[in-house]
C-alpha cells in the first residue's frame, strides 16, 4: 500500500501550511497514494473534512496529530498517527491537554509515554538534539515498544538521525515536511509563514511539497525498508468515524421512556398554566406533537430546553418569545419554552417536526445579549463542565483581508494597498468577482498583478480561532470522547470541530443567542417599573391597541424592532396597519425578492374584495394575506389541500422546490399535478397552482418565526406610545457608544415632545433615565468619561451635592478627576448648575487644581489636628465668551450638539431662504435648497483622475451626506471644509438604499449679512453676447465672489429685470467686476449704491 504516514499539515495548522483538505487529498489520490495521514500541530480541526474527503477520494484516511513533548529543558516535536479507536481517542485527550494549556504547550514525557500505547510514534532528527544518546537513555523504553518509528525527511538531509536508528535498530519512515502541494505553491507558503513570524510563529525551512512516488523512493536507499514500514502502519492503522449517526443527550440520566413520562406530566402542567382548560382542539394537537417526539426519541431534548429556559426566567430574564419553525410547536408553548401559542396564531408543528423529515430538532432561544454568558455558565453548572463546550469558528480570510494581509507581508505602501482593499464594493466579493467587475482597472501595474495573485492564493484560508455566536454542545458523556476541546483565551471552553463536524459527530447543538432588542424590552420595562411601581409583563400587552397602530401607519417607528428603517416606515405607512397580523406579514415579505409583492399584498387590504384567486378553495389559504404566498406554511397547506400530501410530505414539497433545481422540479411538478389530478382538479388548474407556488416557493418565510419576532415588534411599539420617556431613556442607553444612532433617536425623541435634559453631575446615572416627564442625559456617553469616574461622582454625591467646581475637586480623587475628565464634564454641560458659564470653568480648572494640591498638603501635614480648610479661591470671570466655541465644545464631547445647533445662530439670515429641513428632504427630481454644518469631507480620484467628494453634514433636524461631483467640487472646494456653515442648493437622490444630496450650488452662509447691502450690481446681458457658455461664465465669476451685494439681471432676450438668487450674491472685488466688464461690456456692469 503506497502512503504518506506523517509529517502532513493541512489549512487547520493555522498560518504554517496552505493545504486545503479537498486538494490535499485529491492530490494524493492523483500521486497514486491509497493511504495519507493528516499531523495537523496540536489540534484536530480537520479530522471529520479529512476523513470525508478521503472516503470520497477512495484514499485510506490515517488520523494523526503532532505534539510537543517537553523532557528536561526541551520541547520537541513527536507525531502520531492511530492504530484503532483506542488511539484516536489518546488523540483526542493529547489535543485537549495542549488546547488548554496556557503558556509553553507541551505534554512532559513520562505523560506522554504512558497516554501514546495505542499510536504509531514518529520521531524526528529535532527530537534527538544534540546528543542522541542522552535522548536514547529517556526515550529508549517508547522506543522499544514496536510502534515507533524515527522519521526522517531524507536519507542526505537526516544523515545523523538515520545512522543512530539503525545503530538502535529503530525502524525508519520518510516523513518530507508536506507543508503545500506543488512547487509552484511555495512562495504562497513563505508568504503565510511570514504572516505568521509577525506573530511569533518559528519558520521551518526544510518545508516542502507532496513528493511523488519516485521522489520519495529517491530519497532513500532501498535496504532502510522505508516503504515497507509505512506500508506497515497503512495497513494497520485503522480508524473508522461514525458519521451521521445522531447521539441525543439524556435528561438527568432518564431512559427514554422515563423522559417522556416526565414530558408528558410537565405539559400537563402547562397546559393548565397557559390554557386553564383542556379543550378537545388543545388536547387533540398536544397528543399529536407528544406523539411525533415519543416517535422520533426528542423527549430529552424538550426538557433540557425547558430547563435552561426556566432558569433564565427564574432569574428574571426576559426570554425571547420564540424562534424560528420551533414557535409553532405547542410542547414548546407548554412547557413554557415560547410564548406564542400556536393555535391562536395558526403555526403549523410540521413545519418545525415531522416524522418524514428526520431532522434534530432546532430550538433557538433568545436572551438579552449582556447575560447569555449567564445562561451559559449555568448550563455548564447543571449539565456538567466536561459535558458543555461552545462551538470553535474560524475567521478566514476574505478579499479585502487577503489583500491588506498580503500587501503587509510584502513591505507594500499602506495607503496604496488600502484603496485597493476598499475598492471591493460590496465587500462580500470574492477577489476573482472584484477582477471581472474591473474594480481594480485604475490600479492595473506588475505590483497589482502580483499582489492580487497572492491574495488570492490565501483568500479563504483560516486564520484565526474564534467562538461561534449562539451554539452550545450539550451531551451526557464527556465531550472528550466524541471531540477534542480547548480553552479561547478568556477562558472559554470550546469544541476543536465546527458545527458541521459537530454535526456529522452526532453532537446535538443548542443555540442560545443574544438579542439586543430584549436588552432594550427589558430596560424599557425596568423604567416604567421605576416610574409606576408596578410589574411590567410584556405578554399582558394587548395585541388590538390602535394607538400603537396608528404611529405605526404614521411611520413613527424609530427604534422598533424590525421596523425602523426608512424603507419599512414608507411601507408601514403605505400598508395602514390594522392589526397585528399586518405586522408579521410587513415583518415577511420586507425582504429582497418578496418585497416586490409589497404593493399587492397592500392593494388586496385595501380591497378584499378584488382579490382573485385560482381556485375558490385555496381562499381560506390565501386570505389572510390578500392572495399572496408571504409564509411557508402556507404553502405546506395548498399541497396538502391540492394534492391531498400529508403535512409531513408537504414540508419535504416545500423543502425541495424551494432550492430551485431544475431537474427536482420537474420531479415535484410532476408528481403534484398527478395528485392534483387524482383530487379531481383539472389540469389546468394543477399547473397554475404549481407555478404560483413556484414563484414564491424560494421567498417564503416561516410564519412561526415571523409571529414570533413581531411580538417584540408589537411590544416596542406599544410601550413606544405609551411609556415614551421610558422607552426613549432605554433605547438611548443602548446605543450609546454609537454617536449617529444617538443623535439620529433624540430628534426623534424631540419630535415626539420628549425635552432632553443635559449631563448633570447631580442629576445623571450612567445612561440616560427617566426625569419627570424628560430624559436626563448619561454621564458615561460624555467622550473620556469612564464606568470608574461615573461611580466615583454618584457615590460621591450621594454623601452631599457638590458646591462648585473647587468643591468637586477637593472631594474627587486625584486619579479620577483628572483634566481629561473635568473638561470633558464642563463642556459637555454637567456643570451648567454651578451657575458659571462654561467659558469661566474651563479657565478656573488649573486654579482649582492648584487649590487642590494646596488642600492635600494641608491636610497631610495637619494629620487632623485642624478642623479649618483652606478656603475656596472663587471663580476669576473676566473670560470671553463664544457661543459657537459652546457648541463646538458640546460636540467635541458628546459627537452632536444637544443644547443647540450651530444654525441656530444663522436663522436671521437663514429665514430670507426658502430650505428645507434634512429630516423632511425626500428623493426627488425637484431642486432643493438646504442649510449645513459641514461635520466631515472625504475628497477621493476618480477613474478619470477628477476630484470629487463625499460629505456629512448636519442641520437642527437630522444628519446627511452630500456628494460633490467633479465639476461643482472645482467650483466650491474652497467652502467645503469641516465645521462650515453652508447654504446649498441641489437634487436629493437615493443611491444603493442611501440618500445622498447632490449639490448643484453652495454658499457660505456666514457672508450674508443680516443687515441690508449697501450696494447693487447691475448687469445687462445683450441678446448678442447670451450664450449658453458666456452666461455659465458669468454665474460662475459670481459664485467666486461670494458676499452680501445683490445681483440684478437683465437678459434683453427675457425682456425684464430679476434678482438672480442669494447665491450669487457678490463681495463685490474689483477683479469680478474688472472681468464682468471685460466679458459683457464696461457699460453693461454697473455697481450703485443703494437708496
């Protein structure tokens, strides 16, 4: 048997090797080998994919692994490859040990030798050292076992090591360092071990490619027996994985039918908790879901979901109301696991759980995101430690990674390299599809070639470990005898096989996920709490309240779940919801492909009564959705009702026609139409139904995920109307690291009556609360103020209020009131109520901390015998005072201004404007005029090499972008610089889902006078000299000259004077005029003086 036993990394030893296993083992295959081993370094990532891939290649698959093994002060590397199960699971134990171990990663001999009985050992020429002898005296009795072997990469490379194995008769293998598959691959590698010398990785520079069978017999002399050996070990290395063979955990170690007994008796429970009496409909779906589960052997599995989620109630967690096909089952109603009942909203068990699809049940559950490390840390309390592990991941790398990381390796220019990387829009591009979209033709040069060659190279490799989002494994035997396990390095537990591995291991995955949203709904609930004293339940809020949807129809849905974008408030407000049903089906079809039935779906509310349908009895269907295909399930019920399927055969219907493969469709097609005609439905009839669920079969969503996610909805929305101080105070909280969201949601909140009240050093907690009928501003939003710091002051304060800014020194800690700290908190407005002016603060700060240096002495040399302080210095006033520095302060603090806007200044001018508010702006053809403070300009090269820009503005209502294309940007990139008060005329357009205003003209607002001009200019334009380029020319000499002077015109092809536009109002400067009058004729422009 031709083979290579050892020595073999694949993609999974991250960083030290470029092999990809389905290449890796193809390559074998077409070498002729029918055995490989895979020694990945300390981990065993890849044993399930290799393992699959040599089953599909017909390649014997040899599980290995290579460990460092420390005797006195070295660490040497050892590989392994499994004789039997025996081993691999001696594997698995070796790659948990390493995994979490912190520090130097290495297994101590005597360990080692005891643990590695049932492997083959392979040794190398590194594992000998300096003196071979030494080695032999501790490694002699492994050595003499039978199964290990010294494995050399080359009778020429390994001279020394070669001669001492057969001095100590120590049977010889060729091990070449596989590292990637062809010569051609090498400078790849290199590329990858540089990346990983960064980080501290040693390079191994006798690495190289998968060696054919003639080069490897090449290697050695024929009487060493080198192939023999490893034949050898092909032959008896054997190691078969279980794959696809489900393993279910046990509850509390209950045989199955005990769990089910215990199942049942708990619905019972529930059923009296949720329903108060059983009727026959409750009674009859109950058996039957109780059935489907006793069947398929998930009673286990319903009462280990049931009983975290207990707990997390228990704690008083506000627990998603579901997820996902499992809300439509009613055991997971009962058992108190959800919260939608399925009978009431008409979710279907089948689409979550049949017997004709033998899938492992799914049941995704939320938690607010900041305590499902909570949920989890109890789940490995009550399931047990070695019984629990997370999920490992890998961040690969992607296009725009690929080429930054490239370019890095290669010493290439930052700057160059990033826009280069930037240029993949959307960045979800693979580098091949950026290449044929000519992303990178402006950048085409040797160096370009060459780096996206690499890039692509490594794009889709691994490159580090991280821990997936929501997925836990549960079992009821230790982990370590189905996977290897290792720790992240904060300590968490987490499995070396991703969820597919996981999967194909039987494993059974729960998924406990973070939801921001129920962090928002709870902390919303918290604060009506505190204002009413009264417990606030969420699924008591009634579901026909029509305040709640009338500022749904009104689109006031900022901040609420699902339905806050701009989008779907257009579409809410189109729709007029009515009802709650109106919500989850919004909440289905606002998504790419079915968005397009939108206005059907709206027409058919409209009017019911024109709804059409194929065949009167899919109405009672289609209905509820005005003759639209929105949910699954509801296509699950018109083959059922069509083709007289089973609900089970109808969910496999849906499941295979939803993937849109041709040759199953006509499959399906075929046999549906039979059926169809079988019901006695013409066929005529059956193949129009058939294309109508074709259409939607690929967009449908699932109704019982929908319900479910609309109830946070729902519930946001209704304590939006009702509680809005609450609810505003907790979703500002919950966005306050993010500046734009929390500008964007206190207009809102301005525009719904709230009055934000600023930072107050006696009034604030950390995040914005309830005051009154206002919202009080945090102290932790305010920039270089610190969880440490805000404690500090609300224990501090708590004792007496603070008198004044001397005051707040002197009973601050140094190291906490810092000047970082104290000017952040005066500019920011928490000092407003020392009834000083921010400017006199500012400029007594260093007074006050002098006056505080003198207080620490005094009070370090009196040692307490003197009850009397130095005296307060009082404030020094005689500072001026700006209010456009105020507000440039208050948002250098915050990231917006909360107590103004720098506009606001500007409305005596600003009035004489007709503009419109950012906030109200919508896209359109039409010219509008707009007033800004310019907050931010990104000017960038076109393919053409002309200079554009991008810019963020603000005005008093809300924040935009504009775009300057080349020509305009020529004209006014002299205005657009941050911090400048624009007037700008232009189109508003939508660009990708973002609207962006087009500027088309601009004016610096701060040169218009509010007084009136003292002069006028005058200028005639004959019908001789207008000309489309003479008069661009003239408005453009205008516009240079911006000021406060009016412009009349006279076009003698008009016949009748105008003012021309605010905009082109001049200084004048003699050289406007001295050009005007060189263009038009020096009696054709003429300046007077106004009366």
């Amino acid at each position: 048997m031709r083979a290579l036993v050892t020595n073999i990394y694949s993609e999974y030893s991250l960083l030290q090797s470029t092999n990809r296993i389905d290449e890796l083992v193809s390559r074998a295959a077409h070498l002729g080998y029918e055995a490989l081993a895979l020694t990945d370094k300390h981990v065993l990532y890849g044993c399930v994919p290799f393992f699959q891939a040599c089953q599909r290649a017909g390649v014997k698959p040899l599980l290995g692994l290579e460990v460092s093994v420390s005797y006195g002060e070295a660490v040497v590397p050892v590989q392994l490859v499994a004789k039997n199960e025996i081993g691999y699971a001696q594997l698995r134990k070796f790659a948990t040990e390493l995994g979490c171990t912190s520090g130097v990663q290495a297994l101590s001999l005597d360990h080692f030798q005891q643990g590695s009985d049932a492997c083959f050992i392979f040794i190398g020429e590194r594992a000998l050292g300096r003196d071979p002898s030494q080695w032999w005296q501790r490694w002699c009795s492994l050595a003499q076992t039978g199964h290990a072997f010294f494995a050399a990469r080359g009778a020429e490379i390994d001279q020394e090591g070669i001669a001492f194995a057969k001095e100590k008769r120590l049977p010889i293998i060729a091990a070449p360092s596989v590292r990637f598959l062809c010569e051609q691959d090498e400078p790849v590698y290199q590329l990858i071990r540089e990346m990983a010398h960064d980080k501290g990785e040693n390079k191994d520079e006798l690495s190289s490619c998968m060696p054919s069978q003639t080069q490897l017999t090449a290697l050695f002399p024929e009487e060493l027996g080198v192939l023999a050996h490893m034949k050898e070990i092909a032959v008896n290395a054997n190691v078969t994985l279980k794959l696809g063979v489900p393993h279910l955990p046990t509850y509390d170690n209950l045989s199955t039918t005990e769990a089910m007994t215990y199942l049942k008796q708990q619905c019972a429970r529930g059923v009296n908790v949720r329903y108060g009496q059983l009727t026959k409909i409750v009674h009859k779906r109950l058996a039957q879901e109780l059935r489907v589960i006793e069947e398929m052997g998930y009673a286990s599995y319903f009462l280990i979901v049931a009983d975290f989620v207990g707990y997390a109630r228990q704690k008083g967690m506000l627990v998603g109301p579901g997820r996902g096909s499992a809300a439509g089952s009613l055991v997971a109603y009962v058992l108190m696991i959800t919260d939608v009942d399925p009978l009431a909203h008409g979710l279907m068990f089948e689409r979550f759980l049949n017997r004709a699809r033998a899938t492992l049940p799914d049941i995704d559950i939320d938690f607010p995101d900041y305590r499902r490390e909570e949920i989890i840390a109890y789940v490995r309390r009550r399931f047990g430690k070695e019984k629990t592990a997370q999920i490992v991941t890998f961040g690969t790398f992607a296009a725009r990674a690929a080429i930054r990381a490239v370019g890095k390796a290669q010493k290439l220019p930052d700057e160059w390299v990033g826009k280069i990387a930037k240029a993949i829009v959307p960045a979800s591009l693979t580098i091949q599809e950026a290449v044929e979209k000519g992303i990178f033709r402006q950048y085409e040069c040797r160096a370009l070639d060459e780096l996206l060659y690499f890039a692509r190279q490594i794009e889709g490799l691994p490159r580090h470990v991280s821990v997936h989002a929501a997925g836990v494994i549960i079992d009821d035997r230790p982990l370590v005898q189905t996977v290897a396990l290792q720790k992240t390095e904060d300590g968490q537990l987490i499995t070396q096989a991703d969820m597919y591995s996981l999967n194909e291991l039987g494993l059974m995955k729960f998924d406990l996920l973070g939801l921001r949203n129920l962090t928002l709904l709870e902390q919303v609930c918290r604060n009506i709490e505190a204002m009413t004293a009264k417990k606030m339940r969420v699924t008591t809020i009634p579901l026909n309240d029509q305040k709640t949807f009338a500022m749904l129809r009104e689109g006031r849905s900022t901040g609420v779940f699902q339905l806050e974008s701009t989008g779907m408030r257009q579409t809410l407000k189109q729709l007029g919801p009515t009802e709650f049903a109106d919500i989850v089906a919004t909440s289905a079809l606002y998504r790419p492909g079915p968005m397009e039935v939108i206005p059907t779906y709206i027409a058919g509310k409209k009017n019911p009564a024109a709804v059409t349908y194929i065949h009167e009895d899919i109405a009672p269907i289609l209905s509820s959705t005005y003759g639209v295909i929105v949910y699954q399930e509801q296509i699950m019920q018109l083959v059922q009702v069509i083709g007289r399927y089973t609900l089970g055969e109808a969910d496999i219907f849906r499941r295979a026609v939803s993937k849109k493969q041709q040759k199953v469709m006509e499959e399906q097609r075929g046999e549906f139409i039979r059926r169809a005609q079988e019901n006695g439905y013409s066929e005529a009839v059956s193949c129009e139904v058939f294309a109508f669920i074709e259409r939607f079969a690929r967009y449908g969503f699932v109704k019982s995920h929908a319900v479910a996610y609309s109830f946070i909805s729902y519930w946001l929305a209704y304590l939006k109307v009702h509680y809005t101080p609450a609810f505003y105070a907790a979703l500002l909280s919950s966005v306050w690291q993010n500046h734009a969201k929390l500008y964007a949601y206190i207009n809102e909140a301005k525009r719904d009556g709230l009055k934000i009240l600023p930072p107050s050093v006696h009034e604030s907690d950390a995040f914005f609360t309830v005051q009154g009928s206002a919202i009080r501003f945090g102290l932790l939003p305010i920039a270089g103020v610190s969880k440490p710091v805000v404690s500090e002051i609300i224990s501090c304060r708590k004792k007496k209020r603070f008198e004044d800014l001397f005051d707040f020194y002197a009973r601050m800690p140094t190291k906490v009131a810092t000047t970082r700290v104290v000017e952040a908190l005066i500019k920011s407005g928490a000092f407003d109520e020392f009834e000083q002016p921010r400017e006199v603060l500012l400029a007594n700060m260093e007074k006050a901390e002098t006056f505080v240096k003198q207080l620490r002495s005094f009070e370090k040399s009196s040692a307490g015998l003197f009850t009397l302080r130095p005296m307060s210095p009082g404030y020094t006033t005689d500072v001026e005072l700006d209010d456009r520095d105020y507000l440039s302060d208050e948002r250098e603090v915050l990231g917006f201004y909360l107590s103004g806007h720098p506009l606001e200044n500007e409305q005596e001018k600003l009035e004489r404007f007709d503009r419109v508010m950012l906030r109200s702006c919508r896209p359109s053809r039409e010219t509008v005029r707009i007033a800004a403070w310019i907050r931010l300009v990104r000017q960038i090269t076109t393919k053409s090499h002309t200079k554009m820009a991008f810019v963020q503005m603000s005005d008093e209502s809300d924040e935009g972008e504009a775009v300057i294309f080349p020509t305009e940007w020529e004209k006014f990139r002299h205005l657009f610089v941050p911090h400048a008060l624009l007037f700008m005329e232009g189109v508003l357009e939508e660009r990708k889902g973002k609207k962006q205003f087009v500027v088309q003209k601009a004016l610096d607002i701060t040169l218009i006078e509010a007084v009136r001009p003292t002069h006028t200019l005058y200028i005639r334009l004959p019908q001789a000299l207008d000309t489309p380029t003479r008069f661009s020319d003239m408005t453009y000499i205008l516009q240079r000259d911006q000021g406060t002077t009016p412009v009349i015109l006279y076009r003698e092809q008009e016949g009748k004077p105008r003012q021309l536009e605010d905009i082109y109002r001049v200084a004048p400067k003699e050289g406007t005029l001295r050009l005007l009058k060189q263009m038009l004729g020096e009696k054709n422009v003429v300046l007077q003086k106004s009366e």
